[in-house]
C-alpha cells in the first residue's frame, strides 16, 4: 500500500489538476500491485512547488543554483528498503518536490502526462534508482516505462 501527503504550494497547478490529491492518488492505486510496492506500505510527500522554492532547494542541497524539473530527497537507503521484506509499519519514502513551471502546459492532457513522468521518476528515486550510469539508467527507465503504462 502507498499513501501519499500532497502539498499544493503554488495554486497554479489547480487550472490543469482540480484536485491534486485525488488525482494522485487514483494513480497510485493503480501501481500498488507492482513489484516494489508489494507487501510493504510506504508514505510520501508530493510538494507541487514553483521556479523559486525548487530553485532555493536544489542550490541548498545539491549546490546547483538553477531551477529544475523534479527533486526527491529519499528518507531510506536503497540498501535498508531492500532488506526490507515485509512491514507491519509504514516506511516513510521522502518527499518529491516538482515545479510546475517546467511542466509542458499546452492543453490539460500534455501537462498531466508531463506530471506523470516527472512524479514516477521522483518516486524511482525515492527507491533509490538513478541515472547516472548507462546500466541504471536503463534500469529505471523501464521501470518508469512500465509504471506509466499501468497509470494510463
């Protein structure tokens, strides 16, 4: 099971998704069944946030003074959540923060589909996936493939 702690910093991300929280949720029910999710509850935070807040986040942490897309500040390490077989409690993943500044907006359905990979992509890395070498990034782009062919 998955549950999710949506923020909604910047109230721009209403005009394209009404209800974020729902919205994300309806999503993440449909991925509860795959592999990573099974037998294990995890909670996570989703902060959809802006070019300012992302900007002062990735300077702070990643010393990187530019804005981008998506961060994911992971709570566990890959190492502790694969040790992890089954759990009683909840896991608390981390938190995803995404600007919707650089999301494409030319109509609702870009701008969702968009959303979609950018929060699937801070969830990967949330398990600890990168893309740092050819071989991971492989790794995690078929996953992220996959997850977004079950939530569309």
């Amino acid at each position: 099971m998955i549950k999710i702690n949506v923020i909604v910093k910047n109230k721009s991300w209403l005009q394209y998704i009404k209800n974020p929280d729902s919205y994300l949720k309806t999503k993440l029910k449909k991925i509860q069944n795959h592999k990573l999710f099974i037998k294990k509850n995890f909670t996570l935070s989703i902060k959809l946030s802006d070019e300012k807040e992302i900007k002062f986040l990735n300077n702070k942490f990643r010393k990187k003074n530019r804005s981008t897309d998506v961060l994911s500040f992971p709570n566990q390490t890959e190492r502790k959540l694969k040790k992890i077989s089954t759990l009683k409690s909840e896991i608390y993943l981390g938190d995803i923060i995404i600007n919707y500044k650089k999301i494409n907006s030319a109509s609702k359905i870009l701008f969702k589909n968009h959303f979609n990979i950018l929060w699937i992509h801070g969830l990967l890395h949330l398990f600890g996936y990168d893309h740092q070498k050819d071989h991971s990034y492989k790794k995690m782009n078929n996953i992220e493939k996959k997850l977004l062919k079950i939530i569309n």
